[in-house]
C-alpha cells in the first residue's frame, strides 16, 4: 500500500491548486461584480476541469458564505466492467 502516501499528497496539491484559484471568483460571486467569465476561463485552463465543474465549486463555496473550504478531489474507483447500471 506504498500509494496511500503518493494518492494524499495529490490530494493536497490539487486541493492547493483549487485553493489558490477558486476564492477569488467566489468572492466576486458573493458580491455581484463584474463577469466572471474571464475568471472562469482561466481556472478551466488551470484546473483542467469543464466550465460547468468550475462554476458548480463556485457556488458550492458560495452557499459556504466564501468560507475558504478546500473543494476536495474526488476519486472514486470503479471496476472495469461496471456501468453503474442494473439489469
């Protein structure tokens, strides 16, 4: 289980990277100002993530008042086979 150390520490950084770029549009949410379309483009190209993720952290920070809580990654594993549908 030598990867349980390397899976938290990019835990930790991605969690630092979103850390870094998503309170500042939060903020600008919270306060009405301006577009944050520009903002958002950026922390797509830096986060690497859809334009819907960036804005569905947004306002899941914002509904935490701006409270500057780390969006953690979420890393769920499933097996190769599995659709997630029933038969």
């Amino acid at each position: 289980m030598e990867n349980d150390g390397e899976d938290s520490i990019a835990v930790g950084a991605e969690e630092a990277r979103r850390a870094a770029v998503l309170p500042p549009l939060v903020q600008a949410f919270l306060k009405g100002t301006g577009s944050l379309e520009g903002g958002v483009n950026d922390a797509v190209w830096e986060l690497g993530v859809s334009r819907a993720t960036v804005w569905r952290w947004i306002k899941l920070l914002a509904e935490k008042d701006g409270r500057n809580r780390p969006v953690t990654p979420n890393h769920r594993k499933r097996c190769l086979n599995s659709t997630g549908l029933s038969a």
